[in-house]
C-alpha cells in the first residue's frame, strides 16, 4: 500500500496566548521567540495512521511539503516517526501561493510520485484554520475525498471510514485510491524513536523546484491569488474580569454564588 | 460569452424537515449584503414536497427560492450534495454563495469552489460590503482563535463563504414579505458518485441540547478524570444546565466526544458559561466566546480563560464546588 502524507509546519499551536504577536503592519505572525515551528499537529496525527496502515498491509509512506529548505525539520520528524521517504517542495515563484495554488503544487508533485493507494492530509492546519488543500486536491486528483476521519480500515482495495460529525459518525466505504482528511480522534501520534532519528538523520530529503514538477507558473505564487489579505489584528478581549476571593476555596465558590446572584447572572 | 455572476445565494439545510438554525443566520446576513449591494438574494434547497419550507424562506428573506430534488442532508454522502449543489449554482450565476460551517457546509464549500472557479472563505465570523468599493470584506479567526484575518477578493470569480454557526442572529421571520419559488431541475451523472455512506450514526443525547442550553458547566483537562465531573453535574442540575467539555476530556476518553465546544466541536451561546479546570486555549474559547456571561474555576492563575471570563475563582474545584453548589441551591430557594 503506497501512502503520501501531505505535511505542513505550523508556529507551534500551544503558544500561550499571551506569547502570540501579530505585526499588524505587515500583516504577518512574529515568530515566538524560543519555540521552533512544529509540524501541524492534525498532519502528524495523518503520518500515524498512515503508519498503522503500513503496519498492517506493509508498503512505502512518503511525505511531501510545500515550504523552503527550513522546512526539513518537520519532513525529518515524520520520516524519524517511520514514514520511508520525504519530499520538499520549494521554490521563489511559489511565494504567497493560496489553498489553490498549494494544492495544485501537491498536486503535481504527487502526479509525478505516481502509484499512490492513498493521501491523507490533517483536518486543517493550525495556522489559517481554512481546511481547504485536501478537499482541492482531492478534486483536482479525481479521486474520493473523504473528511475528519476518526478510524480507517483497507481490506484490499476497498476501504471503509469513520467520519465524525457532531451528532455523531458516519461510516462511509470507497474504493482506492482516495483522499483522507484525518481527525485528532485518531489518536496521539507516536514519538520518533532513537532507531527512528538516526535512520532520518541519514535520509537525504529532496527538494523539488517549480521545473521539477512542470508548474504553470500562472497557477502559484502571490499572482494567482484568488484573494488578498486586508487586516491581521489580534482579537479583541471585551471582558475584565472580577476575582472573586475569600479566606478559604470554600468561602471563595461561597461568595462567587452570591456575586453572580447580586448581578442577576443567576 | 461570460455570463456575468450577480446577487447573493444561500445554501439552505433542512434538519429534519425544518430550516436549520444556521441557516436562519445565513439569511440574516445574506440579506444585509443583498441590500447594502442592491443586489437580490436567493436560497436553494434540496428535498421533496418542501413548499411549506420554500415559502418559510421568504418570510424570513429570501426574494427566490429554488427548490431541486435529492435525498435529506446528511442521508447520502456529501460528494451527492457537492454534485447537486454545484449543478445548481453552474446555472444561477451568483456572484456570492453563503454556506454554513457545518458537517456537510466544510466538505461542500471547498469542492464548490474548485468546480466553479470561485474564491473560497472558510469559517467566518462577520461579513460586510465595504463602502466605497462594494467589495466584500470577510473575517475570520486564524491561528486557532489568537488572530483575526480580514480577507477581500478583487477578482471577479464567484465568492464562496461558510459562516461559523452562531456568530450572527437569526433572520426575524417576517409573514408579508414576497418572493417566488422555482423547481430547478438537473441532471446528475450518478456514477461519479464514487464513496458509499453505510450508515449515519447519531448518538442518543440525554437532557437539553448543548446549543439549546441556557446554563453549561464546561470541565477541562483540570478536572483530572471521569469522576471528577459528578460534582460538574451536581453545579449542572441546580442551575438546570448541562454539561460540556474541552478537547482533553475526549481525547483521553473520560467523556464522550459529542459533548466538545470549541472550534473543532459544538460553538454554544448561552447565558451563562462556567469553565471548570478550563485553561482557556482560543481553539476552545472560539465555541462559547459568544456567552452572555463566562465565569471561570481554576487552580493556576496564569490560565487564559481569567483574561476572558467576567468572573473568576482561582481554587482547586473540589474545594470551591460544593460550596457554590450549596449557595446556588439556597439562592433558589429563597
């Protein structure tokens, strides 16, 4: 079973939010200071599954990702936790790409692996929330897309589907090849082992340019956006909040019922 | 010859056979975008014998409603709806089309937009006509709640927006309006429908409906275990509430994953949040910021939820509970 995991990296979505800075200005996040990028937690949770499967039915896991040569560290941390391969794809021309035009790079790079069974790409990216590339890329592969899946199961080539849906699930089947949007009910990915980061650190991570995949240069980049980002500002906090104390926790909760009494919360 | 999009649609989802409460706010908004852009607005909806809904739309503001056959939302696999859906909209022209974020609004806006050649938001919080422009502006949170993005198109393709349930109010149905109703009929090549939906499972939910509540007591990962929420149920039962939870409660399986608020779960509104053991990430705050009132327990100082709440008890809340509880219980009596 051929498995290509999309990837991205992500500012680490666990940054206190009152370590978060936006350069309004130029419409950009600031780099935390301390905390290195991680690979997009849905992303990881997909190179899991993709692992349990290749337990199961043996096969070759391949990693892409769209981002520059920096972006090796997240493409290493998937090939540490046991995918096979890693692709990066960087090039100048595909600055300020949108969900289309990335979509369409993965698309080609993955027209060019050829022989894939599955993809499988994470729910969304914790950066723009706008879980748009699998879906795209799923419709400009042709082939099935099923979305926020809890469990997978393939026997042979035809594969059944959990997905969740906030009533509850469905259980969906198709056959392969077919696209897959994972979801955190998957479970926690595992972490790399030692065997794990020595083999990655010997894996050589190739980056692949706009020629190598023939792009149309028409079709990325900042030009081929389908819209243009106006403002980036921080949320506003209209709340203050009143601590409510007392001598003991006890006697705290005690005057907090009587606060919210006195205000006509309750 | 191009044809030119125009005017506002609506995609409308009938939830066991009444006009979803998404909808309701997609029409409230469509309706303020129709009007500050002197364009028309119109909503399409799937199903058999549902004149009594079309017409329910137009009360509650649409100018068209066209009404195409298929099986009841969330019966058949959403490749279906995508494939009716953009038939329809391949012969409407608009220029914007309203979807909410819902279960099957995720999976349809993104495959609409790549089979129409149209601009794709997702998850919005607000929607406005700029002025001077007439461009739409769309808001949305980023970064899991910690920035805000305004975007704009200035292309002229077709806008596809999903709006987040819950951030705008509900259309006010108004009986005297007028407007017509349309069979769109469509031809479907049934064998591109490639995934097969086995069976959808709803999970039977006891008590009030976390988005119908009045009162949630929410329990976090500082709640520490499944018995740890009795006492959340014991706050939840004097004050007629229900229960709701964070993400790390389901993931580490104490309670059932239907319960979550928050951006990947349930977005809530009610009148009055208490956050228990909550820390308060912006992906969870992004699912109950809209209650009237946030009342926040917990141990740790530092925790985010303290810079969102209105009011706050920093204390373990085996402590502080059985008080408040016994407090509340005399309040009501009284």
């Amino acid at each position: 079973m051929n498995i290509i995991v999309c990837i991205k990296e992500v500012p680490d979505p666990q940054i206190p939010p009152a370590k978060f800075r936006i350069d309004s200005e130029a419409k950009r996040i600031l780099p935390p200071e301390g905390i290195p990028p991680v690979i997009n937690p849905y992303d990881a949770q997909a190179v899991e599954l993709a692992l349990r499967l290749k337990e199961k039915h043996s096969g070759k896991i391949t990693v892409l990702t769209v981002g520059s040569e920096a972006s090796t560290t997240v493409v290493k941390h998937a090939l540490s936790m046991g995918a096979d391969e890693g692709f990066i794809l960087a090039d100048k021309s595909f600055d300020g790409s949108d969900s289309f035009s990335i979509a369409y790079i993965l698309t080609k790079a993955i027209q060019k692996i050829g022989n894939y069974d599955l993809i499988l790409c994470g729910r969304q990216a914790a950066d723009w929330d706008e879980s748009l590339t699998g879906p795209l890329l799923a419709e400009n592969l042709n082939v099935p897309l099923l979305t926020l899946a809890q469990s997978v199961e393939v026997s042979g080539k035809e594969m059944n589907v959990k997905r969740g849906i906030l009533e509850g699930c469905q259980f969906l089947q198709v056959t392969l090849p077919a696209l897959v949007t994972v979801s955190n009910e998957i479970g926690q990915p595992r972490l790399p082992s030692g065997w794990g980061i020595i083999s990655a650190a010997r894996k050589k991570v190739p980056v692949w340019t706009a020629t190598d995949i023939s792009v149309e240069p028409s079709q990325i980049g900042a030009g081929a956006a389908r819209r243009v980002l106006v403002k980036l500002l921080s949320p506003k906090r209209a709340r203050m909040c009143e601590i409510i104390t007392g001598e003991t926790p006890a006697e705290a909760g005690e005057k907090l019922g009587e606060r919210l009494r006195q205000t006509g919360v309750i | 010859m191009m044809v030119s999009n125009r005017g506002v649609l609506v995609c409308g989802e009938l939830v066991d056979g009444s006009i979803s409460s998404t909808t309701r706010e997609l029409l409230a908004v469509g309706r303020k975008l129709s009007n500050d852009l002197g364009q028309s607005l119109s909503t399409l909806i799937i199903g058999d014998k549902i004149d009594d809904q079309a017409l329910e739309l137009i009360s509650l503001g649409a100018d068209q409603v066209y009404v195409t056959e298929g099986p009841k939302f969330y019966d058949a696999p959403s490749e279906l709806y995508v494939a009716i859906i953009s038939e329809c909209c391949k012969q409407l022209t608009r220029s914007i089309i309203l979807i909410g974020q819902t279960d099957m609004g995720r999976e349809v806006a993104p495959r609409l937009a790549a089979r129409l050649g149209a601009t794709v938001t997702m998850d919005c919080i607000e929607l406005t006509i700029e002025t001077q422009t007439k461009r739409m502006l769309l808001t949305k949170p980023v970064y899991g709640g910690n920035a805000i993005a305004v975007w704009a198109s200035e292309s002229n393709k077709p806008q596809i927006v999903t709006l987040r349930p819950r951030s705008s109010m509900p259309a006010v149905p108004d009986p005297t309006r007028k407007g017509n109703v349309t069979i769109l009929s469509i031809s479907l090549d049934f064998s591109m429908i490639k995934s097969r939906l086995v069976k959808t499972a709803k999970e039977e939910i006891k008590g009030l409906k976390l988005e119908e509540a009045k009162v949630v007591i929410c329990g976090g990962g500082g709640i520490g275990g499944k018995e740890g929420f009795k006492l959340l149920e014991d706050l939840a039962k004097v004050l007629s509430g229900t229960i709701g939870v964070t993400r790390v409660p389901c993931d580490s399986g104490w309670m059932p994953i239907s319960l979550e608020i928050g951006q990947t779960g349930r977005i809530i509104s009610p009148d009055l949040y208490i956050g228990i053991g909550v820390s308060g990430a912006p992906q969870h705050m992004a699912g109950c910021s809209g209650s009237k009132y946030i009342v926040a327990i917990n141990r740790d100082i530092e925790a985010n939820i303290f810079k969102e709440a209105d009011f706050g008890v920093i204390g373990e809340y085996t402590k502080v509970l059985p008080s408040l509880i016994e407090k509340f219980k005399n309040l009501i009596l009284t």
